[in-house]
C-alpha cells in the first residue's frame, strides 16, 4: 500500500502536556544526578544507554479494554523479571502516554524502537498510578497489575497513542532513579462512532497437509488408507482445526475452505485404515471426525464460504514450473470443478469457486494467466506484491481491475501479516492485537471522507495461539466504531478506486524466498507420468470409478502448496502414489512361460493371463508375434497380426491359445503382449523360446525300432542262406543224404511270368 497521509489536525493540549513533561524531565534528571552522584555527566548517559533500559524485561500479558472508550479504566497485567545480576531496588511500574501518531508509518517506526530515550519518550503518569517493587532480586521476576482510568491519560482527537509501561529502579552500581524495562503497545483511542467506517474482510482459511493416501482396501466400501492418524490431534477439542471452527463460528468472516480438507475428514467418520510399517490398522478417531464436522457444519450456515480449488494446488509453482509439462495446467481445471461438488455434498452449503489464492498473495502476470486459467475471475493478491505507486495518501479500496476482466483483491499486507510467529507468549498476543487494532484505526483516519474496502489474508494455516490473537483482535472491533464486518465476495465487487495502481509486477519482482519453496519440475513430470499410468490402467477396469476417484484426487494432491518448505515429504508422497499404481497395473499380468518345444510343423501355443484384481478387466487384446515370422509364424500365415480378446473375472485367469506354423528347426524368439484396445500397450511384453524340432521324439523312437527290427530279420536271412550253402556242398561229396531233406532244384530258372498263384521270391 503507498503510506498514509498523516491524521487531519493534531490535538494541542496532549501535545503541549507531554511537551511539558518532556521539559520537566530534561531539566530534573540532571539536578538529580548531581544530588546523588556528584556529576551532572553520570545519569545523562546512564538514561541515553539503550541497554540500560533492558536489564529488567517488561512482559504485557494483557491490556483490557483494547480499545477504551469515554469512563473507562484501562488495566494492565504483567510480568518484571530482572535480567542482570544486581538487585532492583526501589521499583515501580509506572505508565506513560505519548503523543498522537499521525500516520501507518509512524505506528511502524514505533514498534521498531526498544530502548528508551529522554525527550523522546513521554514522562510517566505518576502519582499512585504505580506499582512499586520494594526489591528485585537479579534472575526474579514478578507480576503487577496496573489500573489507570481514561481520564488520567490525557487522550485527546481520535487516533492511535503509544503508550509505555516502565519500570524505574536502582542498582548497587547506579544508586538513583533510572529506567531499567520499558514495554511499548499502542491504544486507539476512537470512543465515537465514525460516520464512514472501514469495509473489513477477513479471510478465515481452513486447510491442511496431506495426510490421505492414493491407496483403499478392496472392499466394496473401499476402505481409505490414511499415511497417519495427526490429523485426528488437529480435530480434537484444543487442536488447530477444532480451534479454528470453534473461533470462527462466532466471528464475521468469510470461510476460505480447501475441499481436500473436507473429503480427509469425511473420510474419518467411517471406517479407515492407517499406514504401519508395511501393512495398516483400524482407525479409531470417527466419533471426533464427525463432532468436528457437525461443528463446521452448523458454524457456516449462512456464511460466505470460498473453496479453493481441490488440495490447494500451488499456484506459482504451476506458473513457474509447471506450465511447459504437458497436462499440468488440466489438473487445475479439475481440481476447480471438484471443489464445488465436495463443499456442496459436506456441507450443503454452496461456495463461491471464482477466486484464487497464491501464496503469501504473491503476483506476477504468469501466476495471474495460471490462477485465471480454470475460470476464476478474482485473485487474492497483497500489498507488498502488487504494491501502491500512485503516491495516495490512503490505503485504497482492495478491489483493483488488472484487465481480462480479472480483478486483483489486494489484502493488506500489515493486517494480514499482524499475527504470525510465535503467539503463545502472552506479552507477543497482546502486543500483536494492539497493533492490529492501531493499524486499522489509523487506516480509518487517513480519510475519513472515503468509505473503503478493505481485505485481511492471514497466513494459511494458522496456529492455536495465532488463531486465538487473531480472533481476539476480531472481537475488539465487535463495537464497530471504525470498521464494519463485511466478506470477500463483496469486497471483490466494491468500487475500484480510480486512482489505484493496477499493473501487476513483472515475474523479477517476485520473492527469491517464495520461489526457492517452489515445486521442482520434477514433481510435475512426476504428476504426467502418474496421470498417463492412470489413464492407461482406467481403460481395462470393468469399473474404472473405483480407482479414477482415489488416484485422481491423490494426484492432485500431489500439486497442492501445502508441500512448501516440505520437499522430501512431498517426493515421499509422489513415489507412493506411483508405486502403488504400478502395483494395481501389475495385478492384470501374464504368467511367465518357459521355454517350449513345437513338435511338427503346426502346434498351439497357450498364453494365460492372471487378473488379482477384485473387479473383471475387459478392453484388452493379447497378440503374440514371432521374432522370425519365416521360420515360424502365428495364424494362418507370416504377415498375419494375430490378437485375442481378453477378460477376465476378479481373481480369475484366462488361458488364450494361438496357431502357430513352423518352417524350420531350431529355437526361435516369441514375445505375448497386451494392448489396451486402442493400441497401447498394457504392461511389458513377455518373452519366451520355441524350440522348433521336425521329427517330435516319440517318432524317432518308433523309426529306430523299425530300423533295428530290419537290420535283425537282415541277419536272420544272411544266417539262413548261409546254412542252406553248406547243405548243398555236403549233397555233393560225401556226406549223406537225410532222410526227409528235399531233392534239390538245379534246372535253371525260367525267364516266364509266373503263374497267378505264384509266389515270387526275390
């Protein structure tokens, strides 16, 4: 925002008093060092030593009422605890009241300031308006309580006054009168009504990390499985979550939801499981996932709810980082249209989806075309981003037309940023709704002829204590003296101020520590490669739903800006929701072969496919080719694509078989792979050898007995012939003819054709 104009007129007779004061105390401090040291030197510097003044730290716990009006008694509560080693002795807490601030940027230049300054600082009060100490002793602290009525402060025109709770006191080493602890808040002083009060939105953000995996069990209900069970803490009474709907139902704000948040915790009223080691075990946080979730319920009727695009994707990082991988800037457009449907379906309430929220509300003209890209009209930018160079003095209305018919809702950057850090500590709460309050008092009093729209966009998520101050510093404006409630949807339609600056910073100007918490490209090229193993495992299922949803909105949550300053939770997340992808897609898978061989020419080769799955898969083709389709190929010839349809029930297998011919011996390569039915192919293919033999075993067995059955009737007739020969030699010497032996035949054999019955022996 460009800094504010000072505050129209100063109130003299506060400023006269203090500079009275002021006087008084330049001209008795060094008479009263001279009294008591002898040297008009020692306690001059002793009240200029900044470090001086915080030996004895000064803690403010609380300051009711934060904003007083006419006939109150303001009460401060606290805590003294000596710092140094030496006793404190003759302490008091006393209070003082400086002069008016005039501007936002003068309230800055106060909070900066720690030390205490003579003539800088006002005098204290005095009187009985004090806390006395009688001893301190070194490392001791003490609390007080302090009472002043209003009129004892001397306030005068409307506006913000500094004040400061001091301690005085002395040591061994400097025996008089010094200031050893000095706490600095701010009061603003506004006990009228303003005429034209300050259009207030605030944002009231309810997100959180991932804590829902990509993974269900395979029951019908399809039981989630959550990485762990802290979310449970968070919902519990006293948690963050449970805090933030307990705290917000009873403020005017406008509920900015993340709709991943609500399917989490839906998800947690039933059944669920959680990740332990490598197996789950039963949830058992139902009962305060649904008292949580009745609470939000009721605490949003009638309310203005924004949801946020699905898991809160990260807005820059998809500008910076993710726009040139293909698909990213889809998963957006997704992530809007489911945010709608689950607020409604939760909460039945209908939210606003028209706006977009970037990181710390961070801008440059890529994070607008990205934020714009799925439909939002309005981005939630901030003032230390898209910031004021037109040189107003005032803080202009937050609603600025950017063109495109885009219009940036321009948070304030000192509101918004009021309570981070630590705000557990009483003493920073305290300090934080102070100067919350001064802030938009001040903001108010720059001109109080313009009614302005003002936007507060706190951090994302806040804690306990920082919801809690917050809420506190809510509830101090409840009297609306100088603000009014009013919420985003209409601070977004609010006149723009003509005036303005609307150009939105070049991509250089964006922070260096914001970019370095960016998503890396890796995580995108992570998201595509999930998306594509989804889309080609969604296309075989008989039921496609039930794993569309889980893993659909698991990789949307894989883009979400909850994973800043978490990198390796992030890439933990992105490598389980991939491995367990690869897992379902390996459950529909061949059963690996050995090798074979093919007796003859033509055999069938059968290929089993195994389904683990709970649900049928369809939509699938087998095909197996030959490595050497001359040799050996499928179907009925070489140039043939042979492919078979596959389904396959749930926890079922399917036995394909394909005709394969054979034209030469030997081992051949054969691959089996399955393709989606647009020819994708689904898995890795799977290798086997065929070993191709033309004579099959058995039928060289029966040859080789045919052979030997030969070979012994050969030798049975070379025997026989031969005996027959030495019979006919003995018939023709000496030997004599036995009875019964047959005449021999010694004609020589006719050259006629035989006769039909004759036996022809050759």
């Amino acid at each position: 925002m460009a800094e504010a104009a000072d505050f129209q007129g100063t109130a003299p007779s506060p400023a006269r008093r203090w500079l009275r004061r002021t006087a008084a105390a330049l001209v008795g401090a060094p008479l009263a060092a001279v009294l008591i040291c002898g040297s008009s030197a020692g306690p001059a510097q002793a009240a200029e030593d900044v470090s001086g003044s915080s030996t004895v730290d000064v803690s403010l716990g609380s300051l009711s009422p934060s904003a007083p009006v006419t006939g109150d008694t303001v009460t401060f509560t606290g805590t003294v605890t000596n710092r140094g080693k030496q006793a404190v002795t003759e302490a008091h807490i006393g209070l003082s009241v400086g002069p008016r601030l005039s501007s936002r940027s003068a309230l800055d230049d106060a909070a900066k300031r720690t030390g205490y300054t003579p003539g800088v600082d006002p005098v204290e009060i005095g009187g009985k308006y004090t806390v006395k100490f009688p001893k301190l002793a070194g490392g001791i602290s003490q609390d007080f309580t302090l009472s002043v009525p209003v009129s004892k402060l001397d306030l005068g025109e409307d506006g913000v006054y500094q004040l400061g709770v001091t301690l005085f006191g002395e040591t061994a080493d400097a025996q008089y009168e010094q200031v050893l602890g000095i706490q600095r808040t701010f009061l603003p002083w506004q006990p009228d009504a303003q005429d034209k009060k300050t259009q207030l939105s605030y944002l009231w953000p309810l997100t959180a990390s991932t804590h829902l995996t990509a993974e269900t069990g395979s029951d019908e209900q399809q039981t989630p499985v959550f990485s762990d069970d802290k979310l449970a803490a968070d919902l519990a009474p006293g948690g963050r979550l449970e805090q933030m709907v307990s705290l917000g139902s009873t403020l005017p704000v406008t509920w900015v939801i993340d709709p991943n948040l609500l399917a989490t915790v839906d998800a947690m009223t039933r059944t669920y499981q959680i990740k332990s080691g490598d197996t789950t075990v039963a949830g058992k946080n139902q009962t305060i996932a649904k008292k949580w979730m009745s609470a939000l319920e009721a605490a949003v009727q009638g309310q203005k709810v924004v949801a946020l695009p699905f898991a809160d994707p990260d807005l820059a990082s998809l500008a910076h980082r993710g726009k040139n991988v293909p698909g990213s800037l889809s998963h957006l457009q997704r992530a809007t249209e489911l945010a709608a449907s689950t607020v409604e379906t939760v909460l039945h309430v209908k939210p606003s989806t028209d706006f977009a929220w970037p990181v710390n509300g961070a801008v440059d003209p890529s994070i607008i075309d990205v934020a714009t890209s799925a439909g939002a009209h309005n981005v939630i930018a901030r003032s230390d981003s898209l910031q004021e160079t037109a040189g107003l003095p005032y803080t202009p209305t937050a609603a600025r037309p950017i063109g495109s018919g885009t219009t940036a809702v321009v948070a304030d950057a000192r509101l918004s940023t009021a309570f981070q850090g630590d705000m557990s500590k009483a003493d920073t709460s305290t300090l934080a709704v102070q100067n919350f309050l001064a802030q938009t008092l001040a903001l108010t009093l720059q001109d109080t002829e313009k009614q302005r729209s003002i936007v507060v966009a706190p951090q994302r998520m806040p804690s306990v204590s920082q919801a809690q101050s917050m809420a506190a510093a809510l509830h101090s404006l409840d009297p609306e003296r100088w603000t009014r409630a009013s919420d985003l949807v209409t601070a977004a339609k609010a006149t723009p101020d003509a005036h303005a600056t609307t150009r939105v910073p070049a991509a250089s100007a964006y922070p260096r520590s914001l970019r370095s918490q960016e998503l890396p490209v890796q995580a995108f090229q992570d998201v595509r490669a999930a998306q594509a193993g989804l889309d080609s495992f969604k296309v075989v299922l008989t039921l496609p739903d039930r794993v569309i949803t889980p893993f659909g909105n698991a990789i949307n949550r894989e883009l979400s800006t909850s994973w800043r300053g978490r990198a390796q939770d992030g890439i933990a997340y992105r490598t389980g929701v991939q491995n367990f992808l690869t897992t379902l897609t390996g459950q529909v898978q061949l059963v690996q072969k050995s090798d074979m061989t093919l007796s003859g020419r033509s055999a069938t080769i059968p290929v089993t496919i195994q389904n683990k799955l709970v649900q049928p898969v369809g939509h699938l083709k087998l095909r197996l080719t030959s490595e050497n389709p001359t040799r050996l190929h499928v179907g009925k010839s070489k140039d043939a694509l042979v492919e078979q349809q596959v389904n396959v029930d749930g926890g079922h297998s399917q036995t394909v078989k394909f005709t394969t011919t054979a034209n030469a011996n030997g081992p051949i390569k054969v691959y089996a792979q399955l393709y989606t039915e647009d020819g994708t192919p689904y898995g890795e293919a799977m290798p086997f050898t065929v070993n191709v033999s033309e004579m099959p075993a058995n039928v060289m067995l029966v040859i080789g007995g045919g052979v030997l059955l030969l070979l012994l009737a050969g030798v049975r007739m070379y025997t026989q012939r031969k005996r027959n020969a030495a019979r006919g030699a003995a018939a023709e010497g000496d030997i004599p003819e036995q009875p019964g032996d047959p005449t021999p035949d010694t004609r020589p054999e006719s050259g006629d054709p035989a006769g039909a019955s004759e036996k022809v022996d050759r």
